[in-house]
C-alpha cells in the first residue's frame, strides 16, 4: 500500500519512486553539516535533519520509509499507469474514511467525477475540483474530493481537464473555465468555490485570473494547496526539496522557467499562466496550505504574499511542520485529516454565509 500511495503521488513532481533500495547507501551518507556559499551566493551544503518530534506516529513512519536517491527515468505513460492505480487505491480508502457518492459523466463536454455526501447535502452549493498531478496525470480527483465533499455536505465536481505534454497552456485552463461557467448557470457565484492541489492549485490561480479578464462573475473563495502564481522561475524550495521532502532523487534546478512542457509558447510572466502579474486587488476570501518541506513551499508563499500585498486581507496562510508537498494526498495521516478538516471548515464558513 505505501508504494501505491507513493506512486501515485510521486507523478506531482514528475519523480520516479521506487520501493526497493537503490542509489546513496548507509555507510555513503554524509553524517555532518557542511556548507559552502560560492563567489555567487550559491549555497552547496550537506545537512542531517531529524524528523520533527510532533509529527504523528504515522507521519514518522512515512517519512522514514526507503526511497532511492538514484536517477531512473520513468517513461511517460507509465507515471500515469501509477497515478491511475495509486488515485483508485488510496480513493477507495478516503471512501472507507469519509463515505460519499462518486459518479462519472461530463460537464460542458468536459469530463468531470461528481462527488457528493450520501446524507445530508446542502443545496444550491457546489465546490468546483482541480486535480494535481504535474499537468501530466490525475493524483488527486478522488483524494482531494471525497473528504471534503464528506466533511462540508457539499457538492464537489472533479474537472478532468486536458493534460500536458499534449496539451500545454491554456487547453487544462480553458476547460475549467468551460466548467465553471456551465456552473453559473445553476449556481449563485456566491456559492461556488474553486481549489485544487499542486498543478491544481496553480490551475485554481490561472483560472481566478482569467474569470477576472473575461468578467465573469467571480466566486466565492479559492483554496491554493501547494502551488505557485510565478513561472518565471523555480522558487528556493524548489532547490532544496523534491516530491519526497529530503528523501530521494534531487537534482539542481535546471535554469529557465518553471515546467516548459506545460507553458508551451506562452510568456512565463504572463499575466493569467502566472497570475502573480496579474491584478490581484479585491480577490476572493482565499486559502493557502503548504508544508515545511514541500517544493512549493515557496511558490505558495510568495503567491499569498502577493495577495496580502494587493490588500486581500483575507487570504490566510497554513503551513504544515516537516512535511512534503501534497501530503493530504495520503488519506491516512493525522496530518492530513487535519488538513483536510481546515480546507473543509473553511470552504462550509464561505459558502453558508
């Protein structure tokens, strides 16, 4: 189970995961901190971190478990091939933890997954989905849909949207906003939400930027978990961590702007592929979760203080002590539990206002 849970979170980040033990070994390790700050201020450093005591038990466990720092390539398809088992798998326990209706069809001839509560659902409400998954698969339509549909009573529909390479910026985009305005026609935009996690939550900003540029009504509040508004550039975690937090395969950032095969042709500093140059003045109530060590622990931040910058006021920030990106992708955790528990308080206060 850990390895599928693994697999399936490792296409985010575009790294191979393997369960057996390969690359770095005990006896190589470097057991001392070094550090070196280069005439350019590039820092190269060795550093032995201890997993933080107030983790859960769980979390510990997780952390500590085997992952090779070797450079294997996973083809493509095959990312995708784990996504699909690990989503499926870890989906049908959040299902066991947090019961809910999952069902399949289309919106605005875009294919969507439709969770609701089995009891109890508020009505005239809806959360809107976008999945992570580095552009390229699907890790998270089920596992960042049922608990919060389960937690809130509300409605939450999964965009499955076009992926990348195939289909870099703005097709993924593009059918989102297909979705949300279908939306509108059912829905007060007062009571619908967007949110997403990793690409997702990337996508959750774009999307906010160019209902603004087309506009349409806005919604009523976003959630960005784990993302990042800048492509321009990788931020500083992203040189320090990988999928994994501080375990497996790291390589410097390569120069250049942040995932090409998603942006295409597109300007990395445009205003709606990167809305931290975009107008962000009078954005909905939004919220921001990250982790200590998660890749986009910067990207998250900076975005946030952006809009902290533009005078949202209401845009609140959560980071989670020693963790990697996207951990609430592993139902499992206390920590995720708890995040999953903050989003979902969040989105009920917004929604039932």
């Amino acid at each position: 189970m850990k390895c599928l849970l693994a697999a399936a979170a490792a296409v985010l980040l575009l790294s191979p995961v393997l369960c057996a033990q390969q690359g770095t070994t005990a006896t190589e390790a470097p057991n001392k901190d070094t550090s070196y700050i280069d005439p350019s201020g590039t820092a190269h450093i060795t550093r032995v971190i201890p997993i933080p005591p107030d983790l859960s038990p769980e979390a510990r466990a997780w952390l500590a478990r085997p992952v090779s720092d070797a450079n294997i390539p996973v083809p493509l398809e095959e990312r995708r091939r784990r996504a699909a088992e690990g989503q499926e798998h870890s989906g049908q326990i959040s299902l066991q933890m947090y019961p809910a209706h999952v069902s399949e069809g289309t919106l605005a001839g875009v294919p969507v997954r439709m969770v609701t509560p089995l009891s109890g659902e508020l009505p005239d409400r809806v959360l809107l989905n976008i999945h992570g998954g580095s552009f390229i698969a699907d890790s998270g339509s089920l596992t960042e849909t049922i608990p919060i549909a389960s937690l809130t009573r509300i409605k939450v529909v999964a965009v499955l949207y076009r992926l990348a390479p195939e289909h870099p910026f703005p097709a993924g985009l593009d059918d989102v906003i297909a979705d949300y305005r279908e939306l509108l026609k059912t829905y007060s935009p007062v009571h619908i939400g967007i949110y997403g996690t990793s690409a997702g939550a990337i996508l959750t900003a774009e999307t906010a930027a160019r209902i603004r540029q087309m506009g349409l009504p806005e919604p009523a509040l976003l959630g960005i978990f784990s993302g990042l508004g800048d492509f321009s550039r990788n931020g500083d975690s992203w040189a320090m961590y990988n999928l994994h937090g501080l375990s497996g395969y790291q390589a410097p950032p390569p120069p250049g702007p942040h995932d090409p095969y998603y942006i295409g042709d597109t300007d990395p500093r445009d205003p709606v592929l990167s809305p931290l140059f975009s107008d962000l003045r009078n954005m909905p109530p939004t919220l921001f979760i990250s982790s200590g060590r998660d890749a986009l622990l910067s990207g998250t931040t900076i975005l946030h203080r952006a809009f902290l910058r533009a005078g949202n006021d209401d845009a609140r920030l959560v980071v989670f002590e020693g963790l990697p990106h996207a951990f609430w992708l592993n139902p499992e955790l206390p920590e995720s539990k708890e995040a999953d528990s903050i989003m979902a308080r969040f989105f009920t206060k917004i929604l039932n206002r």
